[in-house]
C-alpha cells in the first residue's frame, strides 16, 4: 500500500510538471465547452420551434431541454476521451522504459503490483481533476433550469463518463508498456480505441446473428449509453469492470516479462 | 554479505553470464573489471531483483535475490548505468521520491534526502531541475539515488563512465569514503579504477569469472614477482632445473612449459611479495651448467591478466555481442 502510494504521488508530481498533462487537459475542456455551447445552442433552437408548433396546433410542449443537453454532452465527451486518454496514457510506462527508470522502479522495494497500481490510480486521479471543470456546465445547466433536472441523470453520466475514463486508461496504460517509444504507444492506442469505438459497425452481420451482437456488446461507446439516460445497468458495469481489470492485469504481465525476456 | 554460487544466466542461446562464484564480505569494496558485454551488468541486474538468474544462486544479507526480492531490495543501492533520473523533477523532489519508493520512513525522510545530497555533494543544486545539471552532476544524482535509503549494499555499474578526469576523482573518493559502512561493487572496463578503488577484483570475460583475488595482492609493488626464464636445460634436464628453482629461498612455485620440440624450455617462477630473485635465479641455474637464454620479470598482475582477456577480444566480440546490447539497453 505504502508502494503504490509511493509511485501514485511521483506520477502526480511528474504530470503537474509535464506540459502533456496541461495540453491534454486544455485541449480536452476546451472541446467539450464547445461542444457544450453547440449542444446547448441546438437544443434551445429546437426546443423554440416545438413550442412555435405546440402553440401554433395545439399539442402539448414535451421537450426536456436540460435532459437533451445533458445526454449529449456526456455522449460527445465520451468521445472526446477516445482522443485525448492516449495523450496521458502514452508515456506512462514507455517513457520510462526509455529512460532506464523501470529499472529504478523495479529495483525499489515495491511489488509490480504497487507500479502498475500506483500508475494507475494516478492516471486516473488526473482525468478526474481534468473532468472537475465540466461541472461547472452543469451548474450553469442546473442554474438555468426550471424545474431542476432529475439528479440521477448527473450522476449516472457521471459515473458512466469516469468508467468509460477508467477502462480506457487501463488499456492505454497496457499499451505503454509494450513499446520504448510514447509515438508508438500512442499509435497503437489510437488505433484499439476506434477498434473499440467502431467494431460494432465492423462486426454488424445480420440481425439476430451472433458477430452482431459480439460486436454491439464490445463496442465502447455503446456501453456509455444507458449510463447517459440514467440508467446504471449490471452488463454495463461489468463491461466497464472488466476492461479495467484487463488492462491492469495484462500490465502486470508485461512488467513480469520485461523481467524475464529483456533488459 | 554477498554470496554468489553458481549463477548462469541465459538470453536465448547466449550465455551472459555463466556458473560465476564469488563472495563479498562486509564493509568490502568488490571491482567487477572485463570489457564491454563481459557479463557485469547481467550480474549486477540478477543482485538488484531486477532480472531472475537461470540457474544458481545469489544471497544478499542472507536473502535469495529471487525468493525474498524485496527484501533484498531494500537492502540494495543501485545506480544502473545510465542514471535513472527524472529530468523534469528538480533533485531535491525526485530523492524525495526515490525515498519513498525506497520505503523510507516519513520520520527519517527529509534527513536521508540532505545526507544524500551531502554525500554527493549536490546539495547547492537541490532546487535545479535535473535536465539543467551536467553530466557529472546528473551522475552524482544518481549516486546520490543509490545511498538514499541508507543501503548496506552499494551496486554501481560503471559509475565513472562519461564523467571528466575531475569528476571520476570525485567520484572515486566517494565511493572509497562510503566502504566500511557499506559493502560495494561496482563494475569498470577501466583497469586502474580497479586498483584505485577497490579491495578485491573479480575480472569477468564472455561471462565466466576468470580471476578473483585482492587488488593488493594484483598491484604493483605488494603483488610477488614473477621471474621468466628461457634456459636449455643442462644435466638432470628440465626436473633438475625444477628443483634447483623451487629450492631457492623466496620461491613459492615453478611452472615449466616446453613451447617448441627445440629443448627449450620455459619457466615461470613464482616469488613471494617483496623479493626481487633474478640474479639469484639467474646465479644458480647458470652455476648448475642449464643455459641462460632469457630472463625477465613480469608480475601477477590485474594488468596481466586483464590484458590476456581483452587481447581475446577480437575473436570475443562476436560471441559476446548479443549480451552487449542487451546491456546498452537501459
């Protein structure tokens, strides 16, 4: 415990010295305040119309603009983290299998478990303080709205966003530790998150047939969804539960092997 | 302290380092001397936990390196050859780090990191990032990396490489001012490093360990002469001039080789520390009738043996290229 504690605060300290961490951070709010501004921006103009036919027939207005907001923010940021979660995951172990400072990890009196731990729980400690200042969209959102927004919509969105985060560092942490190079880290995640994203569409077959439903349970994003209506379902989380566990679990094996097999 | 029995460890089909034996006793300071790819690093990673050996075992403070790792680990300095630094961290917070991972406890944490830096004499520079030090300065943070949890047990693979003349002096003094307290051993190419340094030399070549003996013994001046002598033997023949020579007094032991089919034989004369036997050598076998062709001293030195196996070195090269890069690879 002390041991991951020790390897979670050197990645915190080298990732609030490290400009990957700020650009990565920075670039990531700055695309989802757009995408906030331009969701928002379509809802209200939408939502205008409807009330212009709603008066102008007679029908009920029945269009929940904060949910509409809300639903497609959480889904647009998802997607934004299939493009940014490589920037922080790249370097994680190959920048210090380049360095030679593996061997100083894993000469320390720690256990592999400690580093691969303590890696990630910092990574994820840092997408969370990246995440923090969406909230401030949502208090805006929950500001302006009348009446307030069902709660369980925020949380759900969040909870699903910080797993879908979480799974993806898991992953992209694994990916690291396979190369010296952070270019070819960073490619190789790139290219298994749209895998992840779109083997759906790559595996449809037809309906009922079983590659269809393969892809669909694989597809990343899709596990997203449900979260985003408010929706906490199990398949889901252990969807999301075992990726992580995955990811971790082949890290170990791969620290295991940098021991074995090379230098 | 250290124990090492048998240790064989293999890259594929290659034989980094192979059966090698030795011990290093407390407060001793062990060089690793052979050339590039010899095995030293390969050895120094199995001591420090970080590669498993194929067979054999290391012992340090009593404990397996493989089964009882982390003990062990934390027993155990080690400076690979490149520093394993941070350069984006400024010295002060990567010791700072270093010491945690060290597992070093909060209480004494502070302290360890100053007499670290005190030791490495980078204390000045303890606010500077790493990336803007010098080699030799980033160096010493590495040594100063190896001392901070205090370790019984000192492992530096080539610690002077790259350094200036000023700077390998420093860093010599260093590691001589830390022995007593510590044990250490550290690897070299450089031959006079070995003798200026160390207490005992270990001289690796393609993996098997090919001399091991204190450096006092192997030095100038303290190490026993060796007389060699080319003579054709006389009446009695070659057991006669034997025996002649082992009985002076000084001689601690003869070996003849007969090189050619020509009668000549060749004796190498072992003498005890601080004696110079030529002319008696020279005296007694001319007054026995052997004829004198050639007489000179040589010593048992580091340097003689060193130089027999880095004169291999060309036809070693190929044999022990895979181990080489697999120990530039940091």
């Amino acid at each position: 415990m002390k041991g991951t504690y020790a390897v979670f605060r050197k990645e915190m300290s080298q990732y609030f010295v490290s400009p990957i961490a700020y650009v990565a951070a920075g670039v990531f709010l700055f695309l989802a305040g757009m995408f906030f501004q331009g969701i928002l921006a379509e809802a209200t103009e939408y939502s205008i119309r409807a009330a212009m036919q709603a008066s102008q027939f007679g029908t009920p207005f029945q269009i929940d603009v904060p949910g509409e907001v809300m639903r497609g923010f959480f889904g647009v940021t998802g997607t934004i983290l299939l493009f940014i979660i490589p920037m922080l995951t790249m370097g994680t172990y190959a920048e210090e299998r380049r360095r030679g400072t593996m061997e100083l990890l894993m000469t320390s009196p720690i256990t592999d478990l400690d580093i691969v731990m303590g890696k990630y729980l910092a990574g994820l400690a840092l997408f969370l303080i990246m995440l923090l200042p969406t909230m401030i969209q949502m208090v805006i959102l929950f500001e302006s709205s009348d009446p307030v927004p069902p709660w369980r919509l925020l949380v759900c969105g969040y909870l699903g966003i910080t797993l879908l985060g979480g799974s993806l560092l898991a992953v992209g942490q694994f990916l690291s530790s396979l190369t010296e190079s952070q270019i070819v880290a960073s490619i190789l995640t790139f290219a298994t998150f749209l895998m992840l994203w779109v083997i759906d569409f790559v595996l449809r077959g037809g309906a009922g047939s079983v590659t269809g439903a393969v892809g669909q349970y694989l597809s990343i994003l899709r596990h997203l969804n449900d979260f985003i209506r408010g929706v906490v379902d199990s398949s889901n989380l252990i969807y999301y539960a075992s990726l992580i566990v995955l990811g971790l679990f082949l890290t170990m094996r791969s620290l295991d092997s940098m021991r074995w097999r090379r230098a | 302290m250290i124990e090492v029995d048998s240790l064989t460890k293999q890259y594929g089909a290659v034989r980094a380092v192979d059966q090698i034996s030795f011990r290093v006793d407390k407060g001793e300071i062990l060089g690793f001397l052979g050339p590039n790819g010899a095995g030293k690093t390969t050895t120094m990673r199995i001591l420090t936990g970080f590669l498993p050996a194929t067979s054999g075992t290391a012992r340090v403070g009593g404990y397996d390196v493989f089964e009882k790792s982390l003990e062990v680990r934390k027993r155990i300095g080690y400076l690979p050859e490149n520093p394993p630094i941070y350069p984006e961290m400024s010295v002060e917070s990567y010791l700072d780090a270093v010491a945690r991972l060290k597992q070093v406890p909060s209480e004494r944490r502070k302290g360890r990191v100053d007499s670290a830096m005190e030791m490495a004499r980078i204390t000045e520079k303890r606010k500077e990032l790493i990336k803007r030090l010098s080699r030799g300065y980033k160096q010493r943070v590495g040594l100063a990396q190896a001392l901070v949890h205090d370790p019984e047990v000192i492992i530096l693979d080539e610690p002077t490489v790259g350094l200036d003349p000023k700077q390998i002096i420093e860093v010599r003094n260093l590691i001589k001012s830390l022995a007593g307290n510590h044990t250490i051993i550290l690897s070299t190419h450089i031959l006079p490093e070995v003798s200026m340094t160390c207490d005992r030399v270990v001289i690796i070549h393609q993996g098997r360990i090919v001399a091991n003996m204190p450096v006092d013994e192997g030095a100038q001046g303290k190490g026993g002469q060796v007389v060699v002598v080319e003579l054709k033997p006389g009446a009695g023949g070659a057991q006669a001039a034997r025996s002649l020579l082992e009985r002076i007094t000084g001689v601690r032991r003869v070996k003849l080789e007969s090189p050619d089919g020509t009668g000549r034989i060749q004796a190498r004369v072992e003498c005890e520390p601080g004696r110079d036997l030529r002319s008696r050598v020279a005296g007694e076998l001319v007054g026995q009738g052997h004829e004198l062709l050639e007489l000179r001293a040589a010593r048992v030195s580091l340097e003689e043996i060193f130089l027999q196996v880095t004169a291999q070195e060309p036809q070693g090269a190929a044999a022990t290229e895979a181990p080489a890069t697999t120990e530039a690879q940091p």
